[in-house]
C-alpha cells in the first residue's frame, strides 16, 4: 500500500496473470509469518465486513474514484495491523484474512474503474494471496475469476481460460449454486474468446439452470463484490452472447442485468450494463431503441466519477456521429446531453 504511488505507473503484465495458475503460496506465506499483536475475534470481523461493505456501496454509487484514498489508509493503518494481530480462534483469523482479502480486491476494483491495470493486477495478486492464507473454500478461485474478466476486458485472454477453469475447478460442488453460476459464466466468456462456441453456450446455459435452482443457501460475503449474482450473471451472458456475434440475445441479457440490480445503490453497473445493451441495439439497426436505451444509462450517471462511464459516453458519441449528421433527431437532442455530461464531469 505505501508503495502506490510507483506501482500506479505499473503496466498490466501477462505474466503476472500467470502467478495464480502457479498457486503463489509463497507470497501468502509472508501473511502467516507475520501475525504477531493484538488479539483478534468475531467482532473485529464483523467491523471490517462492515466497513468494507460501506466503500463498495460507495464505489457503486459514486465511481472508482470516490474513497479511494480513504479505503488505502483503512486497509494499511487498520486491516493490515489486524491481520498481524493473535486471533481468539482459528476461524476467526481466517475470516480476517478472507476479509481483507475482500477489502484487497476492491481497491484492484477501484484502480480498474480509473484505468490504472497494472496496479489494480498487482491489488489482485496481493488479495488472491490472502484468499489463499485465509482458506476459505472457493475464495481464491474467486479472485483468479476477477483476474480473468480484467485479461477478457483488456484483450489479453493469454492465460484467462486457465484462470477461469481453475477457479471454477476450486470451487465447484462446493459453494452455493449461485456463487458457482458466477463462476461458470465467467468459464463460458473465456470458451466463447475462444472460438468454442457450443461449450461456451452450454456453459452459460448451466450458470443460468443453477441461478433456477437456488435453494436460498446464503452468498458468502467475498462473492458479492458486483452485488446480486443473477445481475452479475446475466451481464456476463450477455457478453458470452456478445462475442459470438448474437446481438439480440446479448441486448436482452443486459436488459435484464440492468432490471436486477437497484439503481439507486448499482449506479455505475446499472449504467454500464445499459450502455452495452444500447450498443447491441445499434448493431441491430435500431437507433430510436439505442438512443433511449442510451438515455437510461445516463440517467444513472449523475454524480459518478469513473473513467469507464466517461469513456462510454466519448464511444457513444462517436457511434452517434453519423446519425447526426442525417439528421435523426434522437441522436442530436442525446448528443447534446452527452456534451453537456462530459464538461461537468
């Protein structure tokens, strides 16, 4: 943490996103070799659960940038101290770290949301290796996931299947049916990159049969970093429809992406899942339905500081260029809206 000013100019590197598939337990290790301090128990747990739930509503509401700096003088000057400290028991200290490992991954989350991909790898790799000292079934694989949805978004799909399959491999059978739908539709985004295009359908129709089969387990806390599962799942289908090349059926799982999530608490999400789907629309032919779609999404973006929804709105302006210039009156009277966004932001 105290070294973020030089890891920020960090670029991400495809083979540091090789390190989990090695399984760094070594780097994990420099956890255990330091618990020394203050005794720790359930209430301590509880506290950071707490807090770092209260910055990811902030994240999601107002944008990467919003607490960032407050979530890294939390995470060094109170977790850290916490994480080194005598624990009461044994299942105490693995929630701790499995905690902390969760506060780890938003502040990768949060300098992913401002472009900064070599740093938020580096949050990543330091948060797989608490998930690992902790041994919470199923969290590790959890953040391999993560590490392979940022190598899908920046097109470097080099080692995403392999982190994919392995996080799923970690936790299939052993985690609630929603938590491994979230697993297994991250799996079927790598299979669609790569070109398998019936495995990769079959694998988001399973994420989806196990959303159905849900029996009310409850969600572990680690796994609800982009809130409710089902959003989360139908957004990444989405983008396994996407890359196939089926625009309607990647437009209506955004759709109901978007529906799922409360708007009010998911601006960010809710507006970027609404932008994709307006996009898909486009590809369509239909600009009076992206346009609209369009002015939904910006509607969530008010008072969001994230360099992925001021990028979408400069791509949407772009796609909107040669409709002005027709003359389409709803791309004119959005294109205005967007000038307007983007001087405030």
């Amino acid at each position: 943490m105290d070294r973020r000013r030089f890891l920020s100019a960090s670029a991400y590197s495809v083979a540091a996103a090789a390190l989990p598939l090695s399984y760094v337990r070594e780097i994990a290790g420099r956890t255990a070799a330091a618990r020394t301090g203050r005794t720790v128990g359930m209430a301590e747990v509880a506290a950071v659960r707490d807090m770092v739930r209260v910055f990811s509503e902030m994240d999601e509401r107002h944008g990467g940038q919003h607490g960032r700096t407050a979530l890294i003088q939390y995470l060094r000057d109170d977790v850290a101290p916490l994480c080194r400290g005598r624990f009461h028991t044994e299942e105490a200290r693995r929630l701790m770290l499995s905690a902390a490992s969760r506060g780890v991954h938003l502040a990768g989350w949060k300098a992913y949301d401002v472009g900064q991909q070599g740093l938020a790898q580096r949050y990543y790799l330091q948060s797989y290796a608490l998930a690992v000292e902790s041994g919470v079934t199923g969290h590790d694989g959890f953040v391999m996931r993560t590490m392979a949805m940022q190598g899908l978004k920046l097109h470097r799909p080099e080692h995403c299947q392999g982190l994919a399959e392995t996080g799923l491999n970690l936790a299939k059978g052993k985690v609630d049916t929603q938590t491994e739908a979230l697993f297994r539709v991250v799996h079927a985004h790598t299979l669609a990159k790569a070109g398998h295009r019936k495995a990769a359908v079959a694998e988001a129709d399973q994420a989806r049969a196990l959303l159905a089969a849900d029996r009310g387990d409850e969600v572990p806390f680690w796994a609800l970093a982009w809130g409710p599962p089902t959003a989360s799942v139908h957004s990444r289908t989405a983008k396994v429809f996407e890359t196939l090349g089926d625009h309607r059926a990647a437009a209506e799982q955004y759709a109901r992406a978007a529906a799922s999530r409360p708007g009010d608490t998911y601006a960010r999400i809710v507006a970027l899942d609404l932008v994709a789907g307006a996009e898909m629309q486009l590809k369509r032919g239909s600009i009076e339905e992206a346009c609209a779609t369009w002015g939904r999404a910006m509607d969530h973006m008010d008072g969001v500081r994230s360099v992925r929804t001021r990028k979408a709105v400069t791509t949407m302006r772009a796609e909107l260029a040669r409709f002005r210039a027709r003359g389409v009156r709803c791309a004119g009277e959005l294109d205005r809206r967007a000038v307007d966004f983007l001087a405030g932001v």
